[in-house]
C-alpha cells in the first residue's frame, strides 16, 4: 500500500478525479500531491482548511475549471446548508445554533484512551453520548457567505453506527408560521433541491434513514415553532451513503463543467 500520494502513479491507470478521503491530506498542500502522479483534479471528502468548499445544491455552480484541488465539506455542512439555503432565501435568517446528534465515527474509541483532540472524545463511543465541537456551521458561511457569522453549532456522539440528525434553531426576519416554513421546504425539496433536500412527514426513527441518498432529510413533525419568527427545524442524513452520493455528484457536476471548456 502506497502511503504517498505523490508516488502513487495515476496516470498509468488513467484516473483523473481523485477522491482523497484517507482523512490526513486535508489541505490544499497535502491533497495536490496526487497531482505529481499524474491526476487532474482532487476532491477532498472532509471539510480543508483551505481549500474551496462545494456543496451541491448550494454554491457548486462556483466551481471553475482551473480550481484542481477542491473539499466537498463535511456530512453535516452537507446537511445543514441546504435547509438554512432555504430558510435563508425564503425568511432571512437572522441568527441561528445547530446541533447535531451524530453517529459515533472511525476518530473515536471503542474503550476508554487517550485523544489528542479532547478529553471527552476517548470515551467509550458505543456507551456514552458525547458532547463534541463540529466546524459545520460556520463552515454554512463559507458556502452561503451572507450567513457567515450568524451560525455555529455544536456536536453530540450517541451510540450509533449510522444516521445523524440536525437540530437547527433560528430566529428569521421575514416571520412564517410552522406551516407555512414547512411548505417552503416541501415545495424546495420537489423543486430546486430536488434529490439533495428530502422531506417527509412519516413518523420516522433514525434506521429509516439508512440508504437515503439525500444530503438532508426534513423531519416535519419533529420541528417546532416558538412564535412566527423563532423557530427550530430538524433534519435527518445518512452521514455515510448520503455524504457518498455528493461527493460523486460534485465529481461528476467538476467533470462537465472542466469538459466544456
């Protein structure tokens, strides 16, 4: 197994879009080394410290051809930027706090250890619900720069293997009742964001969600409103297969925009 991806010879097998999800060449620097071996254009799957962040349905139409190295974000950005797109445009958001119940992940330990990342992160993942810090939110103002600074968030690690939910709560300029807000998702999630942006009115748990290929799953009957313009929506995604259906969507949409010029 090749561990440096600048020795890894690319252009002998004839692969051109790489995927970089080993999870430790997360900046610019470090990706653009499957350069050297011959690849045209990476795609980070993790949020990078610098280099562009895409998010489709939201700002992928940014995308220029001679951008070659490129982050899809993270699952919850992937989540959340969608619904706070919609919230935004439709009532302007005037301020807002995300959390998100999130599935346990490979970083995390199956006993208690050490993490160089905080104390709380080497608990036990399949016995506790754990209390953690997620860039996801802010990263919503890197990809919506009119709502940087107005969204950050927070993270809990529960005890299971797939599935995440956002909970983000609001205060909107533009004031809508819960119905009203939950029209404008539907007629969003069957229009403009169709197949990135779900909506459902099931009564459904978390393992209902395996499998769904959207980047973001409104739970309708699970959000509430405090008055007309505070108001807290929530939003399932499969943090795995979900994530992995965008990534191969912004190879693609990278693909046909680099193909017409």
């Amino acid at each position: 197994m090749e561990k440096d991806p600048a020795a890894i010879p690319w252009s002998e097998t004839g692969a051109e879009y790489i995927v970089e999800s080993t999870g430790v060449f997360t900046t610019t620097e470090k990706a653009q080394a499957h350069l050297k071996g011959g690849a045209k254009k990476v795609v980070i799957s993790a949020p990078s410290a610098d280099a562009p962040m895409f998010v489709m349905g939201v700002n992928n139409t940014s995308y220029k051809s001679d951008i070659p190295v490129v982050s899809n974000a993270s699952c919850t950005t992937n989540c959340l930027a969608p619904l706070a797109k919609v919230i935004h445009d439709k009532y302007n958001m005037i301020e807002g706090l995300m959390t998100t119940i999130h599935s346990y992940t490979a970083t995390q330990k199956t006993v208690d250890g050490p993490s160089g990342k905080d104390w709380r992160g080497g608990r036990t993942a399949a016995a506790n619900i754990i209390p953690s810090s997620t860039g996801a939110a802010k990263a919503v103002g890197k990809v919506i720069p009119s709502l940087n600074g107005k969204l950050t968030g927070m993270a809990m690690r529960v005890p299971t293997q797939n599935v995440s939910v956002v909970d983000l709560t609001c205060r909107i300029e533009k004031g809508a009742s819960y119905e009203e807000i939950k029209k404008a998702l539907k007629e969003a999630s069957q229009g403009e964001l169709k197949g990135i942006l779900d909506y459902t009115e099931d009564d459904i748990v978390s393992t209902d969600m395996c499998g769904n290929p959207a980047s973001s799953i409104v739970d309708a009957k699970a959000g509430i409103s405090l008055n007309d313009n505070f108001v807290k929506l929530v939003s399932w995604y499969d943090n795995e297969w979900g994530y992995s259906r965008r990534v191969l969507d912004l190879l693609s949409y990278m693909a046909k925009v680099d193909g017409s010029h």
